[in-house]
C-alpha cells in the first residue's frame, strides 16, 4: 500500500497567502468595477535595471551560438556570480567570505527550506513568532513538529517578537535549541537588529553548539548606519551561522529567479557520537544531487547586478520602494496607528488594536486595498497588518487617500 507523507497533514489547512487570494478573488468577484490596490504579498512592480536586462540579453545571445552556447552549468554555480557576491557582498565590507563558500540557487525560499534536509529529525527548532512561513512549515512537513494546537506546533519553540523587544529576541528565548531562524531586516514587521543584538546570539550559539539559519533577504533596503547587513559582521559567526541571500527584492529577480546561501568552511554539526561534521561538504552534495543550477541567463543578470552601473540603477529602485513606506508610514502615524518598519525594509507593520483578518477585510471592502493580516505569520502577529511598499507611486498615493477615509 503506498502512503503519504502524513505529515503533511499536520500543516494549516490554507497557507496565507492562498487565503488572501481566495479573499481578494471573492471581493473583486463582487465588486467587478472596483480598482483594487495589492500592498500585500511582498511582490516587486518596478522593472529590472538596464544593466541587469542588457547583460541578459547579451546572454541569450551566447544560448544562439554553438560557440558560446552554455548547457548545464555547475551546480554551485558560475565563478563569476560567487566572485562578484564574495567581493562585494563580503569583502568590500571587511567581511571574511570567499567565492567558494557560496551556492548560487534559484532563490533564497528554496535554500531556507532545503537546509534542513542536512540535520537529524530530532534537532530542536527556535523561530520568531511572528514568522514566515516557510521556516515553520518545511519543518512540519519533515516530521519535527507535532500538532497545531491554536495557532502554534508543539515541538517548535516560539520566540516571541514584539514592541516590548523591538521585534527583535533575546537568546535566553530559545534555551535547549539546535537551531534558531532569523530574519533581519525582519519579515514581516520590517524590524532592524543592531549589532550588538546579533553577536550575542553568535555568542549564545556557539556556547550552545548552536546553529543560526539568518535570512537577509532584505539587506538592501538598509540604510541606517551602524545596522549589520550580514551576519558574519558579528566575532564568530563563521563557526554557528548560515547565511541566505535574494536578488528578489536586491534586484527585482521575483520572476527570474536567483539568490545564493553562505555555508562557511569549517562549519560544523554533530553525529550521534558526539563527532563534528562539516556542513559545507554536505550541502554541496545536496545540491550536486538535487539541484542542477540556476540559469546561465539569470545569473549573468545577477552578475550585472554588481557592475557599478547595476548598483546604482539598484539602489535608485530600492529608494523608491523605501519612499514609499515612508509616504505611507508618515500617513498611517498621522492617522493615529503605531508603525514599525518601512526606514530600512519595505514592510510596515501596522498595530491595529484589533483581529487581524477583520482589519484586513475592513480595508479590503472599505478602501479596495489588499493587505496581510498578521496573524498569518503566527500567534504574536495578532493584532497587527503587514503593509508592502512594492507598488507604483500613484497607487500608493491613492491607497494612503483611500486610507485617511475607514477605520480599520
């Protein structure tokens, strides 16, 4: 008899943003004239950069030509993306991380879920409460949870994240855990963490034999001085942290697909038998087994990304994506809400005082703009809305005036 992965059984009935489109299908079903604004799923809207789209092309060009024709590439991917990432992501900044310790992938989610693939079904887990969902829902589905009892797995620890810690956990959290998630600037309340913050949980990991698995999908978006954009900034991360980066939100690659994960030499986890086993080695031959590489045309994109042409042509589109919350977060204050988020992410994290989903179907019926209720990110995401500032500037405008009207 062949049987499922009952496991899967376990997760929520609706991931969140399948429920959000089931919602927003029906409102716009109803209301067929209506012109609805999305300022929820955290999808770019502005084109790629020219020198992104010209290194493409040029790239397409190569895939027209015997000569100059590339098949399968290598599965850690091309020399000259891990260069160009260790240099300017790492070195330039006085960050020690080389080419080869970097895996170029197809984005930053699948690497996030496909690490834990290297770790025993018995280690336990630590993630942010709110959270993203993939961190807790790839774990369910290897069979390191038990239920979902209100809201929350039993077997996950669940760091509570809020405006009595800046959105940001202490290590003293997470006692007896193998491995902690986290994401900073955060998803989804926009949430920085300083320096100081993040060593010491470098601290506590390796006092723990530890692993920090840390998502800076959103490093880009950091303008503030002094706030880490990796966290190999911190005294010895190298030896209990893995790193995920994204062009997605970098770069706008959400359509073309392409990030890369950090896996330090020398880094290691432990056998039953107390021995150490270098985690880079092994997730080398994870993705030599199941991955066969990102393209060659979408990482010739990626590499156009580091010219000096890339990055200023990048910047300019994540300025505009931050002017944006900052329209929006200067208009929510004025309106009374408290706001976290929007000076170095592109999420705002609204208090609405109130059930999450009811404030977003108040704004989604009142005012036609879609938003994320933060229960969907956990139990602590209650009370709270995620507002995206991934639009063009006049629907912005025009949600901030459809805004100043309800009561959400």
């Amino acid at each position: 008899m062949l049987h499922v992965n009952e496991n899967y059984s376990k997760i929520q009935a609706s991931y969140l943003f399948t429920e959000i489109a089931h919602r927003v299908a029906a409102h716009q079903a109803a209301n067929p004239d209506a012109k609805v604004i999305r300022l929820g799923i955290g999808d770019v809207t502005e084109p790629l950069a020219p020198a992104v789209v010209e290194a493409m092309h040029r790239a397409v060009d190569d895939e027209a030509g015997r000569a100059a024709f590339h098949g399968y590439g290598p599965e850690q991917g091309y020399a000259f993306l891990r260069e160009a990432a260790a240099k300017a992501d790492f070195q330039d900044r006085g960050v020690d991380v080389s080419a080869d310790e970097i895996f170029v992938s197809d984005g930053a989610k699948c690497d996030c879920g496909n690490i834990q693939e290297l770790f025993g079904g018995d280690v336990r887990i630590a993630v942010g409460d709110p959270v993203y969902p993939v961190y807790v829902d790839t774990n369910v589905m290897a069979g390191r949870t038990g239920a979902n009892e209100g809201g929350r797995y039993s077997g996950l620890s669940y760091l509570v994240c809020d405006a009595s810690n800046g959105f940001v956990p202490d290590p003293s959290a997470a006692e007896g855990c193998d491995i902690v998630y986290l994401c900073y600037p955060n998803n989804p309340t926009g949430a920085v963490a300083t320096l100081a913050q993040l060593q010491r949980w470098v601290d506590w990991a390796n006092a723990s034999k530890s692993l920090i698995l840390f998502d800076a999908a959103y490093e880009a978006f950091i303008r503030t001085p002094g706030i880490p954009h990796s966290i190999y900034e911190c005294s010895g991360a190298r030896s209990c942290a893995i790193e995920f980066r994204s062009f997605s939100k970098t770069a706008g690659f959400t359509g073309v697909r392409c990030g890369y994960t950090v896996v330090p030499k020398g880094l290691c986890a432990y056998a039953a038998d107390g021995s150490a086993v270098e985690l880079r080695p092994m997730w080398t031959r994870r993705q030599t087994t199941k991955f066969n590489g990102a393209s060659y045309i979408s990482q010739r994109g990626a590499e156009a990304v580091y010219s000096p042409e890339g990055r200023e042509q990048c910047r300019r589109t994540i300025d505009f994506y931050l002017e944006n919350g900052r329209i929006m977060k200067e208009a929510l204050v004025s309106m009374g809400y408290s706001v976290t988020g929007g000076g170095d992410s592109p999420y705002l994290w609204v208090d609405v005082k109130g059930d999450s989903w009811a404030a977003f179907d108040a704004i989604l019926k009142g005012a036609n703009v879609v938003t994320t209720p933060g229960a969907g990110f956990g139990r602590a995401g209650e009370g709270y809305i995620r507002i995206s500032s991934f639009n063009s500037r006049e629907n912005v405008m025009e949600a901030v005036e459809r805004l100043r009207t309800i009561r959400f």
